[in-house]
C-alpha cells in the first residue's frame, strides 16, 4: 500500500477490492448542520454535495452517532436508529453518485455525551470527569454489550442506505478512545493491560465486520499518541492496537495526527507515518489527516508511506481541492475568511460561525 508522490490523483484499491478514484478524502468534520434527532438536513447534504462534485474520492461524514446516549454535541448526524434511514440513503445515493465513495464515521461520545443532550448519564471505561460539571460513570458489562450491538446495527444500517463503507471513530478521546487510554484501569478484561484497553474497539471492529459484506468498507480513526481530548494514549499501544484491528478485518487505518508536518512527541527524531506503515499490513491503506493544504504537502506524506490523505480546513477552503490540484503549481487560499466567503464555499451559517473556534479561520 506504499505509493509513490505523483499517485495523489491515482486510484487507490484497498484490500477488499473496492477502489477510490482517489487518493483525496473529506475529512470527517463536526459542523452542527444536522437537525436536533439527528435527521440529514438541506444544509449538511449541500457541503457535502460541493466536496464529492468537487472530485473527492472519499467523502466522510461527519461523526454520527450510534445510539440515543452516545450523541455529543448538538445538530450531529445520526445512524442510531431506522427512521434515519431514508435521509442516509439520499446523501449515499449522491456521494455514488457523483463518483466518490460516502464513508459514514460511526461513533459514541461516552463521557463526552453530555446528559443536556442525551438525557442519560455519560459514562466511559472509568467513573470521573465529564464535560461541563458532570461525572461520568464506569460502564457496566451490559453497556458494554449494547454499544457493540448499537455499532454493529449502525454499520448495517450505513449498508441498507447504500453508503460504500464505515469509519470507527476511535479518535479525540471519545468511547473508543477512552476505552483505550492509559486511563482506564478497569480489572474485568475491559481495561488495565494494553490487551484489555484495546478489546471494545476490537469486539466493535469483529462484530461490524461480520454483519456487512466484505465488499463494504470498515476502517478505524486512531489518535496515534496523546494530543487534547485524547488523553492517556500511547505511540507503541496504538501501534499494537492498530495491528489487532488489522487482523480482525480493518480495511484501512486513518490516523488523525493535527499536524503532519512534525514528528512524534514520544520519538521526535522519527515520524509516525513510517512507523505504522512499518507496523501493518501491506495491503490495508493507511489514510493521514493533519494541517494538510497543498498538493506538495499531500505528496510529502506518500512519500513516507501514506496511501491517501484526508482533508479538513483546505476543504473547507477549496470545495474542489482535487480538480483544483490536478496543476502541481497550485497554491489554495488560505485563511482568513469571512462568513459570507464561507457560506459561498457551502457551509451553512452555524457550521461558518463554529468555524471561529480555530484562530484565525474566520476574520
């Protein structure tokens, strides 16, 4: 799955045989645009409408969330239950149908759910600190069993809709990131080694891989080391961990890194794309997001063992990124931008106004 620089606009084929017609991803992007239950609106389908005619080759949504109790912030996609269906089943019918492949990143927030929203008390791996001044509790064995069972049905349902694959979001300490982190110390086979950090994303990534068919698309976000909300994550338990998901059918990898222009906190004399392409199997793709805005930034990234790129604020940017970097010398506009630039570019007024909280997006 190692490419070389000038196959950025080059179809990728991953290890199912499904194929990309290219390199270039949308990004998975909070942007509030969903109605309150979690409906497909007008608004989310036009910004994603924009990307995949603008020649993305995968077109991720945003995090969508598997059930009631896993939503964590407001105007979020859902996929939790049937009647949000016919919504998914028209924004997968014109991603295809623009030519790219739609990839629903399917989630739970765990103790970034907040009760304001969900009505339910968060909980994670370990009892402690929630958003605002709640508390999370410790998940019970039977939580345990309906957020694997609520992941299995979301990625059934993201099939039924016609959406060409999943996406675990295992990033930004949300359920399966926490889950994960040093920080849980559970002693019930959920947490504690490494072993049993990495067993709900396991059991989640089998049981979605069995309910679909091995033409459907399954892959996990990871944060590769500790960064913000992922806290207590570790550079060689991710890489570890990543190999478990391999072997139980990950189709790809899409390491979530904020900024690739620099290498690793925990070994700063090496960057981590190579060292998990050093780690995992040759035929699953590696996707890297992270500050990416040119096409000679994207090209870096193959060059060191990247299979493809995902694109969040220089999509936001350019709604045809990929067209626009078919000419190598092209330079893509960079922030600020006003509001009315950004509702041009397809952002509803609330996602351009949540765009304010990277400094100096907005100006």
């Amino acid at each position: 799955m190692y490419v070389a620089s000038n196959m950025l606009l080059e179809p990728l084929t991953f290890r199912n045989g499904v194929h990309a017609r290219n390199r270039v991803w949308l990004a998975p992007m909070t942007n509030l645009q969903s109605a309150a239950d979690g409906q497909l609106s007008d608004d989310e389908f036009n910004w994603l409408r924009m990307r995949a005619e603008g020649g993305f080759g995968v077109i991720e949504t945003c995090a969508a969330h598997v059930s009631a109790d896993g939503q964590g912030w407001s105007g979020e996609l859902g996929i939790y239950g049937d009647h949000l269906r016919p919504g998914l089943a028209r924004l997968a019918a014109m991603i295809s149908g623009a030519g790219a492949l739609g990839i629903v990143q399917i989630f739970h927030g765990g103790q970034r759910a907040p009760s304001a929203l969900t009505g339910a008390t968060p909980w994670s791996a370990v009892a402690g600190e929630a958003q605002g001044a709640e508390t999370a509790r410790a998940a019970t064995l039977d939580d345990i069993a309906r957020v694997i069972a609520d992941f299995r049905s979301a990625a059934v349902r993201a099939h039924a809709a016609g959406f060409a694959g999943v996406e675990l979001h295992g990033a930004h300490g949300y359920l399966l990131g926490q889950f994960l982190s040093n920080i849980n110390t559970r002693s019930d086979g959920w947490g504690g080694t490494v072993e049993g950090r990495a067993r709900l994303a396991r059991e989640v990534l089998r049981a979605v891989r069995s309910a679909v068919p091995a033409s459907f698309l399954v892959g996990i976000r990871l944060s590769p080391e500790e960064y913000g909300n992922a806290r207590g994550i570790d550079l060689d338990e991710t890489i570890q961990a990543a190999q478990w998901l391999c072997d139980d059918g990950a189709d790809f990898i899409h390491l979530s890194i904020w900024n690739t222009k620099r290498n690793s906190r925990k070994r700063p004399d090496e960057h981590v794309i190579p060292l998990f392409r050093a780690a995992l199997p040759r035929e699953v793709a590696i996707v890297v997001a992270g500050d990416i805005w040119t096409r000679g930034d994207a090209e870096a990234l193959l060059d060191i063992g990247a299979s493809a790129v995902a694109l969040g604020r220089s999509a936001i940017a350019t709604p045809d990124w990929p067209h626009r970097a078919i000419e190598a010398t092209w330079e893509p506009r960079r922030p600020p931008f006003t509001i009315a630039e950004l509702c041009e570019r397809g952002l509803s007024a609330q996602f351009a106004e949540y765009m304010r909280q990277w400094k100096g997006f907005v100006g």
